[in-house]
C-alpha cells in the first residue's frame, strides 16, 4: 500500500500511528478486493507513508483494522495499536498512539529526511558513517513544538549529538559552532582536542536546499539555552 495525505484521495491520519485509506477507484475488485481479504483473514501487510516528493517510510507490519464498504475506505494502524484502530481512539488511546507512534513511526522518519538533506555528514565534522550519525533536534521532541521536521533537526555523529545535548557544544543562528567555555579550557586527551576544542569557531555544513537547512530562530532560541549554562 502506498499512502499519501496530498494525492488524489482522502488518505488522511486518524490518530497517530491509525490511517484512513481510501479504497481505489475502478470497483470492488483488485486492490480494494485484497484490502477486504486482509481484513477478514487478519494478515499483516506493508505501508509506504509519502514523506515527501520520492521519499517514502516504509511500515511493517500494519494492519486493516475496519472495511467501511459504503464509504469507501479502511482504516489502518501499526501492530502495537490494533486494538486502538477499529474504533474513534478516546483521549487516552490517542496519548498512547502518540508516544507508540513517535518510536516507531516519526524518529524513524526524522532521521531518515535529516540524514537524506546532510547527505549522510555530520554537520560539525563531515563524519560520514550512517551507523553512527543521528537526527539532533534542534527544539526538544519533548516540547510541544518540537517537530519531526527537516528544519529542526541536524545530522551530527554520536559525540557531537551528545555534546549538543548536553549543552557543551552550542550552535549559534549565524551557524558558527560554539564550545563550551570551561571545555575548551580543559586539558585532556586527543578526543577533546580534536573532537571539540578543534571545531570552535568553525561552521557548519547545511543542507543546498534553502527550505531543509536548519530554522535560524530555533537555533537561537536553543542557542540562548547554552549560552546560560
């Protein structure tokens, strides 16, 4: 299955992690006809969310949790959610397919889009192994504006994410890399020489397309954050 919340159909996100899938025209037959199987025989089957133009996530397993024939669509929802996807989920339901949702469906996502518009660096340091590269959030996930969003994220290695984090490596809206002023004064091995002390100063690699680099008034709002430390 493929879905996309702007193509032709009325696909849309019922809650998090729950899909209405609307039936393809052309009949009761085909896809429609499989979908209907699905149902009744309670098999699992693979989602392809539309992230964005020729980027898609691939979900699995997911299944069809309810047929409404004389609409036109089914509803759909990750396994942990099953028994939340066959009905309108109650206030509590929703905050449960939320944070089911955020581990398994928009992190997943995050990263994937971060990495695809740094080219698969770190923004610090130009690391290129995707095993040890992250999403950084510019804005906390945990805040309420903490989107899973291009714009507020950046792909850093595992030191650097931890360092940003943590406050001892800062960001500033002109993109300039900042370390932490009792870090630099220390005097350690070569990681802290190399890995930070080094990159003060320094700016960042962004992405070449102007709509995915990193949103200026979230770095500085993050900025202002390490600076108080």
């Amino acid at each position: 299955m493929v879905s996309s919340e702007t193509g032709p159909y009325s696909d849309r996100t019922i809650a998090d992690g729950i899909w209405r899938y609307d039936f393809r025209t052309g009949g009761p037959g085909g896809d429609n006809a499989k979908l209907i199987a699905a149902y009744e025989l309670k098999v699992p089957m693979m989602l392809f969310r539309k992230l964005r133009p020729n980027v898609y996530q691939a979900l699995y397993p997911v299944f069809v949790t309810s047929v409404d024939r004389n609409a036109g669509y089914v509803t759909i929802a990750i396994e942990d959610l099953r028994d939340v996807g066959d009905h309108t989920p109650s206030a509590i339901e929703k905050r449960y397919a939320s944070i089911i949702a955020k581990r398994r469906i928009h992190q997943p996502a995050f990263r994937a889009m971060v990495l695809r518009a740094y080219e698969t660096r770190c923004t610090v340091c130009r690391f290129g192994h995707a095993e040890l590269l992250d999403a950084a959030h510019i804005t906390a996930d945990s805040e309420s504006h903490g989107d899973a969003e291009v714009t507020n994220g950046m792909s850093m290695c595992k030191i650097h994410h931890a360092a940003y984090d943590q406050n001892f490596l800062g960001i500033s809206p002109d993109l300039v890399i900042h370390v932490n002023r009792e870090l630099l004064a220390e005097r350690d091995g070569p990681m802290l020489r190399h890995g930070l002390q080094e990159m003060h100063g320094q700016s960042i690699t962004v992405p070449k397309a102007k709509n995915e680099q990193p949103h200026r008034d979230r770095l500085a709002a993050r900025f202002e954050a390490f600076s108080a430390r």
